[in-house]
C-alpha cells in the first residue's frame, strides 16, 4: 500500500519537497508577507467572525448578506475569511499562524494541480506532470502568490473539484457527482468574487451532461458531436437548461457591455471587450445549434 503510494504520487512529493525546500530558505519573508485583502478584509472579518460564532452573537447580523453601512456576515469573502478567522484562533501567535497557512495553501496547491491531472486521461501521465512542475518552478509568479495568504487558493482548490466532479459525472453518468459540483460550485460564491465566472462552465457541462445521458448512442454521440433528444419531454428539459444559460449570458452581455461604456482607460480596451463579448455570445448560440438541435 505505502509503496503504491509512493509510486503515485512520488513526482509530486519530489516537487512539494523542493517548495518545502525554497519556503525554508525564505523563511522569514514567505512567513510574514501578506497580501493587501488578508490585511483589509481576511484577518479583521475573520476573528470577528469566528467571535461571533463563539459568543453565540448575531445581533449585529440581522442582515446576513450586508447592508449599506452594515457588516455584511455572508459575503463573496467569506469563506477565506472564516478560514483566516480559524486559523488566527487556534495559533498563539503571527508567527505560528503564517507558518501555517502557508503550509496549508501550499498543500492545497499540489491538491488542487493532482486532482486537475487526474481528470486527465493521457499517455505517459508522469512525465507530462514532471515538464508541467519544471516550467511551473521555474517562473516566480506562478507560485509566489501562494505565501500572499489570499482567496484564490481556496477558489482554485474548489474549482479544481468541481472539474473533476463534472468529469467523473458525464464518464460514469451519475447524477450525484453533478449534485457535489453544484454545492460547490454555490460555496465558490462566498470564496471570490470572480467565482461567477463557473457559472456559464457549470451550466454548459450540466446541458452536456443531460444531452448525453439522452442519448441512445452515445458513443457515437460523442464522436459525433451530436446530441439530439429524442423524445418531447427531452426537448423541454434541455430547452429550459439552454433558457437559464442564455440568460445569464444575457446578463452578463449587458454588464460587460455597461462596463466597458464606464471604462475610464484607453479607449481599445474598452471596444475590444465589446466585440468579444458580443462575439462570445454569437459563438454560444451557433455551438448550442451544432450540439443539441
């Protein structure tokens, strides 16, 4: 077992041992450096978050999602806050707490990059994982990031689950898997602000995955690209699911749109979002056409 163990994931405890390796001879400056939101928003919501909790005390909280003017309980934050505010109660001090959430998001990080690999099905997969840590090591931005203590390992680590979760989803078609991705695909909303970005990822593979599950054939469905229901109330069942992902294209369409009219900066930027959200969404529609009608 240890050495089935050691067999699988030995690139990645080789590679893991070399980022303990250069967190240790960083030690100081990896300990205490913090990002901008860990020191606004993740440390000062945290405790007060966890104090909440623990006094039993909400009546500050009648608004959970917040108000103007209002601590907002719930927000796009929220899980790295109550993550920070853990490990700020349970460490003596800010030294022990940024030992060891650096070594949590560290470990999270090579969670997050094996479960992505995993949902791979490719020859030679060890040595595909070894090129990807080389370049991965070998630029300083693609890691760093990780000792700034901020959201976007959480978000990456949920996200990272939810992609397997689909794809365990549409290879073994149970419908359970696509449940797992949902919840999380809900919690990634209280991680980061851009987790709204799942949301057209999640909806398409959910249609995928339905389309699928219709088909007689689907071998050959899949080979084909080709998903066409074959019974009324399939039609209906993939024309609502396709009614939910448009609108909320739609939606994101005008907000782009409305941003990019606000967009204080060059002017290119600004036309060139136009185009390629308007494209983006033309793209949807023919795709939908050639998949599923």
């Amino acid at each position: 077992m240890i050495n089935n163990f050691f067999k699988e994931y030995k690139i990645y405890l080789i590679f893991f041992s070399l980022f303990l390796l250069i967190y240790l001879l960083n030690f100081e400056a990896y300990t205490f450096r913090e990002g901008t939101d860990f020191r606004v928003r993740y440390e000062y919501y945290g405790v007060k978050i966890i104090n909440d909790i623990l006094n039993l005390d909400f009546s500050s909280n009648v608004f959970l999602f917040g108000q103007p003017n209002h601590y907002a309980f719930f927000n796009s934050y929220f899980i790295p806050e109550i993550i920070t505010g853990v490990l700020i109660y349970i460490t003596p001090n800010d030294y022990i707490f940024g030992v060891l959430s650096n070594l949590l998001n560290m470990f999270l990080l090579f969670c997050s990059i094996k479960i992505f690999f995993n949902c791979l099905k490719i020859k030679n997969k060890d040595m595909v994982v070894l090129i990807f840590f080389s370049f991965f090591f070998i630029y300083l931005a693609n890691w760093s990031w990780v000792f700034w203590k901020l959201a976007d390992i959480y978000f990456l680590f949920i996200f990272s689950l939810i992609f397997y979760l689909l794809t365990k989803g549409i290879e073994s078609k149970k419908s359970n898997y696509l449940l797992f991705a949902f919840f999380l695909t809900c919690i990634s909303f209280i991680t980061k602000p851009q987790s709204l970005a799942i949301i057209p990822f999640f909806l398409f593979l959910s249609i995928f995955l339905v389309a699928i599950y219709f088909q007689e054939h689907r071998l050959d469905s899949l080979l084909a690209l080709r998903f066409e229901p074959n019974f009324l109330f399939q039609k209906i069942i993939l024309l609502i699911m396709s009614a939910v992902f448009f609108a909320y294209c739609f939606v994101a369409t005008v907000g782009v749109w409305k941003s990019a009219n606000n967009y204080a900066g060059k002017k290119i930027w600004s036309i060139l979002a136009k185009i390629s959200i308007v494209l983006a969404f033309i793209f949807y529609i023919k795709d939908f056409n050639k998949l599923f009608w």
